[in-house]
C-alpha cells in the first residue's frame, strides 16, 4: 500500500476523514440542524409570546387597577353625598321638630289664654250675682230704715270687704 505522507501526515486518511466530516455535516443538517432550528424557533417564538401574555396581563392589571381606583373615588364621593343628605334630612327634621313643638306651644298657650278668658269671664259673672244679690239685700234693709249718709257708706265698705274676701 503506497502512502502518500506529508511531513508525516497521510493524506488519504486525512482526505476520508474530511469526507466522513462532510457527509457528518450534511447528515446533521439535514436530519439535525433543522429540527434543532425548528425547535429553536418554536422556543423563541414561545418565549416571545409569554413576553407578549405578560405584557398583557401587566396592561389588564394596570388598567384593573386604575378601574379600582375609579371606583373606589366614585364609591367614597357617594358616600360622601349620602352623609351630606343625612346632615341635611337630619337638619330638616330638627327644624320641623322645632315648628311642631312651637306650634304645639303656641296652640297650648291659646287654649290656656282661652281658659283663663273663660274663667275671668265667670268670676265677673258671680261678682255681678254676687253685687245683685247684695243690691238686694241692702235696698231691702234701706226700705225697712231709713239709714244715714254714715251708715250708707258703712254698708258700702262692708259690701266691699264681703265681696274681697269671697274673692
């Protein structure tokens, strides 16, 4: 067998060994390299779209957050507006407690002013009786005597006195 050495080297052997490398290269492209790129790519691809889903799910909490928030504004003005309306139905009632218990004073001190108008108009009706039957009485007495000017006027304050005392 001739060998054809370079400085040692074998270059047949060094000629099959590049042919085997070629044919290893095209076999791992082929059957390899383009799964391997395939898989690559779906990987990247996968990645990229779980970039993309988180991305996503960062703007939909961004924005649910910002709902949130919205929300809750709106809740507490509502609150807000229902304790003013409290405050104000509280402040309405008070004046219309007020205007009741007033009118209900007002209404008493009428009928008291009525009762004492009736109940002065009756203590001058019986002081009426009472002079009448007095009237009476001393004309009765003036026509059995004939009194004095002194003796009338004692009759008078003694009149008086009766009618103080009664009283």
């Amino acid at each position: 067998m001739v060998y054809a050495a370079l400085g040692g080297l074998h270059v047949i052997d060094m000629a099959v060994q590049l042919f085997f490398f070629i044919v290893l290269l095209l076999l791992v492209k082929k059957f390899a390299w383009g799964p391997v790129m395939n898989m690559m790519q779906k990987r990247e691809e996968y990645v990229a779209g779980e970039i993309e889903a988180a991305e996503n799910s960062r703007a939909e909490a961004e924005k649910a957050s910002k709902e949130a928030l919205e929300q809750l504004k709106q809740t507490k003005q509502e609150a807000q507006k229902i304790i003013e309306d409290a405050k104000n139905a509280g402040v309405r009632q008070e004046q219309d407690i007020i205007e009741a218990a007033r009118s209900e004073a007002a209404r008493i001190q009428e009928a008291a002013q009525a009762d004492i108008q009736n109940e002065k108009e009756k203590a001058l009706q019986a002081l009426q009786d009472k002079v009448a039957s007095l009237s009476v009485l001393i004309a009765s007495k003036v026509i059995e005597k004939e009194i004095s000017a002194q003796d009338q006027e004692k009759l008078i304050n003694d009149y008086i006195k009766e009618v103080g005392e009664e009283l």
